[in-house]
C-alpha cells in the first residue's frame, strides 16, 4: 500500500516498452485501491490518452472475445508502429472472488507481441461486472503509450449500460441463434450502443437479424428524431470476414470526433475523482463497522428496535472523524464550518 505510485508513473512514462513489469504494478494498484487513481496525476502537466477507447458488449455466445483477438491482429498489420491494450473484465469466482482469466488464455498468440498488453480484471461482483479500478488500469495504459484501448465486458447484468462511462464508443455484438435478437436490446442496451455488429454471419438466420435490427434501429431513431441511426456491421470474426470494413468504420469515427473524445475524458477526471473519495470514505466505515464495538453492537441495538441506522450512521462519522487527518485538511473542513456567529 505504500509503493510509490509517483515513481512507477515515471518509469512507465519514460520507457514503456522496457517497463510493462512496472505498468502492471501499477494496475494491480490501482485495481485494488481505486482511490490511489489521484496519485497518478502527481507533478505531470499532461498524460497521455489513448485515440479511441471502444467498449464492446453483448451477450455471452455472441463471439466478443473472438472479434477482440481479430481486431487486434488486424489493427497491428494496419499500424504496426501503435500499441493496443486490451482490458478484459472476467466474471469472478464465488469461492476466490478471483477473475477466472478466460480472455487471457484466448489471446495468449498475442503474448509474445510487445505492442500488445491485455489485462484481465475480476467483476468480483461489482454492478454490471466492471472492476473497480477499470478507470485507473485505463489511465495507465494510456500511459504505455496505448492508441487502441478495447474493453470487454462480461455481458451480463448491467455491464452493458455502464460500459458507456469509459468507452468513446460502444459496439454491441449480436449473434443469430440465441432467440429474438431484438429483445436483447432491452433495459437500455439499444440507447447505448454506437455500432452494432451481428457477427457469425455465416450462420442461418444472420441476414435476418441484420434486417431486423436495422428496422428497429431505423424505428426508433424517427421515433425520437434523435438523426441517424447507428451503423450496423456484419462480420463473420472467426473466418476474419467484415473485419476491415469494421476497423474501417471505428477509424473513420475516430478521425472525425477524436478532438471531442478528448475533452470530455479529461472533464470526467473530477468525477474519477470525486468517486475515489466517496470509495474510501466508504472501505473506511465499513471497516469501522466490521471491527469497532460500535459496529456490532449497533446492529444489535438496531435489530432490538434500541437505536435506529441513521442513528448509528452518525455514531460511526463521528468516530471516523476523531482519526488523525492532514492540517491542510483540518483547515479545510474548518474553513467550511458555519460561523458560530
């Protein structure tokens, strides 16, 4: 917990290729103490982004990873030059609440790359089944220099939705053959999306799905006037085919919005922010909770209709806020206190 995130940085920044032992140090960091993201930021004017981050997500079956390993081995041949990452969100284990690491082991032909750096990261349960510290294993492979950052999701619960707060773009893969294609653009899936791609189109009932995905894509755009609709791919990623016209389609996105990316990544800092101490606030209650008296005798009390939570709620603030802080941050919180007057 005391590693010098500061020093990490810059090793990082000032050999990428000779220190990826480094970068992964620090996404181990950052994934399990998410509000250490601050401490990237320390003494840089700037810090590197990516040109495009896509998200990609769709249901399990739909041959995400599968599009994932051909992009990658086609964006290479393209730019050989340019280094890619790949963030792959596993669902966890119940028993180790560890990543079970199946995207690693898909894409172990690209290990021996040097342009190429996949991390898997556990759900371990998280809403929608993202990390964590997502947000801080983005930053630093911005910091390795990444162009191409692609995140996978697991695909399952609200993944799909909360995918958007990373992602410049979104692409939502669909297959043929795992029932009404169309009712898997519930809950919010349809608004979230940005391309979609109906892959193994070499599969009956492909063309079909395409047709009707584009009805109701065409459907919905008129319906809310919201112009038009996004662009739907067919691709066939196992054979490689549609693949180009794919990549051609994100590069021309990228081309035309990469300026606007940028800017609204850097206003979500002070949110990354914000959140980093909203996490820690909490794993220190909920520490306070599980180990101080206060904790389990307060739930008693409160099942024995003594006391109520709100009640203990304030019992724990104000005991958290008897622990040692900084004086810049004593001076802070006094300077916010209401005049006695």
């Amino acid at each position: 917990m005391n590693e010098d995130i500061v020093h990490l940085v810059r090793d990082v920044r000032q050999n990428p290729d000779e220190n990826t032992r480094a970068a992964a140090r620090l996404m181990s960091l950052l994934e399990n103490h998410p509000a250490r993201i601050t401490e990237l930021y320390a003494g840089l004017a700037d810090w590197p982004e990516p040109l495009m981050v896509l998200g990609i997500t769709g249901p399990p079956g739909a041959g995400k990873s599968t599009l994932v390993d051909q992009l990658i081995e086609l964006y290479r041949k393209r730019h050989p030059q340019r280094r890619l990452g790949v963030i792959a969100v596993d669902p966890s284990s119940h028993a180790s609440k560890g990543s079970v690491m199946g995207d690693r082991v898909r894409m172990m032909r690209h290990a021996t790359d040097p342009h190429v750096f996949v991390r898997s990261l556990a759900a371990r349960g998280h809403l929608g089944g993202l990390a964590l510290g997502v947000r801080g294993v983005l930053r630093v492979m911005g910091l390795m220099q990444c162009q191409l950052v692609l995140i996978e999701t697991v695909g399952v619960g609200q993944s799909e939705m909360e995918v958007a707060e990373f992602a410049d773009m979104v692409a939502i893969v669909l297959a043929p053959g795992q029932g009404d294609g169309i009712q898997l653009l519930k809950s919010g899936l349809m608004e979230t999306g940005d391309v979609f791609v109906v892959n193994k189109a070499d599969r009956d009932g492909a063309i079909q799905l395409h047709s009707q995905l584009l009805t109701t894509l065409n459907l919905r755009s008129s319906v809310a006037d919201a112009g038009a609709p996004p662009p739907v791919c067919m691709t066939s990623a196992l054979g490689g085919d549609g693949m180009e016209g794919f990549l051609n389609l994100l590069e021309d996105h990228c081309a035309r919005s990469g300026d606007q990316w940028l800017l609204q990544r850097r206003q979500r800092f002070e949110q990354e922010v914000e959140q980093a101490v909203l996490q820690e606030a909490h794993r220190r209650l909920a520490d306070m909770l599980r180990t101080s008296g206060i904790g389990s005798e307060g739930i008693t009390r409160i099942l024995r209709g003594e006391t109520t939570v709100n009640e203990l709620a304030t019992m724990l603030l104000q005991q958290l806020s008897l622990i040692h802080i900084s004086e810049p941050t004593r001076q802070l919180m006094s300077s916010r206190m209401p005049s006695s007057a």
